[in-house]
C-alpha cells in the first residue's frame, strides 16, 4: 500500500469517527414517578453522557445530586409535582407510594444492611423466600387480614423471609421473617440461597426474577402486573394469585408447590438462557440505535408510513372528497328508481283494476 494511500485511509477512517462520535443534544423525558421506572434509563443515559452527547433529562428522581453531574448532563427535577398527582392518585385506590429520599436510603442499605443481609442469606438453613411488591405499593395498607394470613403461612414453613415493608415493625411477625425498607433487589435475587420470590409482577421485577433464574409467585396489584403474572404460568415460570381470593391454603399450596417443583426454576434457566442468547447487550443496541438515528437525521425511513404525510393524506380527505359524492349519487339514484318503480307498479295496478271493472 503506498504511502499517500494509507495517508487517505487513516484520514478517511478518524473523520468517519468523528463523525460517529460528534455531540448530539439529546432530550430523555421520563415523568414517571417511581424510581423503579428511572433507574431503567440511567445505563443509557449515562453511557451517552460518556460518549459525548449532550444530554437533557426531565425526571422525577435525578441520577446526581445538584452539581455533581457530568457538565454535559443536565437534569431537570420534577420529582414534587409527579410524585404529587401520582399519590393523590393512588390515594383514591387505597394505595401508596415511597416518597422519601430514595438516595439516602439506598445509601443506609448499602452501609448498613449488607453485612446483615449476606448473614442472613449465608446462615439460612433451608433457604429464603423474597417478598417484595415494588416501589409504588405501601405493604403495611393491605387489608390486616390477608398480612395476618400470610405471616401465618411464613411461620409454618422452614424457610426465612426476607420482607420488603414500609415500616419499623409488623404486628404478629413470626421470627423466620426480616423486614427491610429497601433492598438491593436485581444482586439479593442472584444469591444462591433465595428459593422463591414473590412479587407483585411488574415488569423490572420478572426482567430480574428472570436474570437471576429465581421462580415466582405473582400477586398482581396495579397496572400491566396481571398481563406480566399470567405470562408466569404460561411460560411455567411460577403461578399468580388474586389477592381478593387469596385463602391461607391457596398461598402455601403455591409457596409449596413453586419450591419443591424443581420444573419451575428449570423452566426460568431456559428462558433465561434465551433472552442471554442475542449478539450484543441490551445496552450496547439501545446505544447503537439512539446513534443510528441521529447518524441518518431522524431515520425517516424506519417511521411508520404514518409519521411521514399531511394530515389530510393520513385522514384520507381526498378519498372522501371523491367517494362521498359518489355514494350520494348512488343513494339519490337507487331512492329514485325506489320511487319511479312504485309510481310504475301503482299505474299498473290502476289499470288493470280499471280493465276488471269495465
């Protein structure tokens, strides 16, 4: 190769990379207010914060605390006034949401609670049963009834609990169960020791259940969570239970049931198995894509057809202008000959009434 060519190729090859890797103002808009749906986007977020786009997120809870973001990361905090339409919402369901400062308590967890945690796993005889119901459910307002039952359950089985509860204490605990206020979910799901975990069915929670190959049971509460729960006994991965049905039999028949039949935790292995089978990580795709579209100015070419024509031609108002004419003439027309045939057959029959009486 000569020496102008290689010239050429490097050349042609570091402006080819500055190109791919030239700075794009990137708006991520995520008003949802529950961490469980924010910390979903922050790989993304942060990763082309890392490739040197600029970075605008409007969220209800900020990755960073106020200065401490990368100077192309801006995060615009609208995390009272979502927070607040959403409680006031679920306060109309009878439910309730985790308001407090999600930061400083995942910190309290991290320094404090690991070492008690990893004791606890490690010194369980029998095994650890997960109880979670996510980010947006207090526990503690469940009908006492259905806590009372279920911590009956718990205390007639060998395994211990690990509960995710809301407050400082829980009336009639039995002593196989430890209560948290938050958990490392996705890393204490991973531990060798957690035999079953129960969940409320959101999404993010059966995306870890799955990655850590732990079956489930699922007591579906809000939302998409009984499409997610009934997916669970169609792919064999665990069972779901109504919570207005829910009888002290039918909960520990399923704990029983999910646990001693090993069908179940082979069942999640294989489709965990298939959803690990795939080129690149999620990440990496979600990174390539968000690039792939800013490389090719929008990528029109991937909207639906929809995205790219007039209102009047998505409305199809040039079809109605000709069609509509049309089919009133049609109507006119057949209300016409209506009408001639039965002045027609009216003459007819006049006639011939005539003929008979002459």
């Amino acid at each position: 190769m000569s020496t102008r060519l290689k010239i050429s190729t490097v050349v042609c090859f570091i402006s080819f990379n500055l190109y791919l890797t030239s700075g794009a103002r990137i708006l991520g808009v995520f008003p949802t207010p529950s961490i469980s749906h924010q910390v979903v986007f922050r790989p993304l977020v942060q990763e082309l914060v890392k490739r040197g786009h600029e970075v605008t997120v409007i969220t209800t809870d900020p990755a960073f605390k106020p200065g401490q973001a990368p100077t192309n990361l801006t995060e615009i905090d609208v995390h009272d006034l979502s927070y607040k339409i959403w409680i006031n919402a679920l306060e109309e369901m009878k439910t309730g949401i985790e308001d407090d400062d999600v930061y400083s308590q995942i910190q309290v967890v991290i320094i404090s609670m690991s070492k008690d945690l990893n004791d606890l796993l490690n010194k369980s005889k029998h095994g650890v049963i997960y109880f979670s119901f996510g980010t947006n459910v207090r526990p503690s307002i469940m009908p006492q009834k259905k806590v009372q039952m279920m911590i009956k359950v718990f205390s007639e089985l060998p395994y211990d609990v690990i509960w995710k509860w809301d407050l400082d204490s829980m009336p009639g605990k039995s002593d196989n169960i430890k209560l948290y206020k938050w958990l490392p979910q996705s890393d204490l799901l991973r531990h060798p020791k957690i035999k079953l975990f129960i969940t409320q069915g959101g999404l993010q929670s059966t995306d870890e259940a799955i990655d850590a190959g732990v079956p489930l049971i699922g007591i579906p509460l809000l939302g998409d969570q009984w499409y997610n729960t009934e997916k669970y006994q169609y792919h064999k991965i665990g069972v779901k239970l109504d919570m207005p049905s829910l009888t002290e039999e039918i909960f520990k028949n399923a704990i029983v049931t999910v646990i001693s039949d090993r069908s179940y935790r082979e069942n999640i292995i294989r489709l965990r198995n298939i959803f690990r089978d795939e080129p690149q990580t999620p990440l990496e795709r979600a990174v390539w894509w968000t690039e792939y579209v800013l490389r090719h100015g929008g990528a029109k070419h991937l909207r639906a057809a929809g995205a790219n024509i007039s209102w009047t031609q998505y409305l199809e108002i040039q079809l109605i202008v000709i069609v509509l004419p049309v089919l009133l003439f049609v109507i006119l027309l057949f209300v016409w000959v209506l009408k001639f045939l039965k002045h027609f057959v009216r003459e007819i029959i006049g006639s011939m009434i005539k003929i008979k009486t002459n």
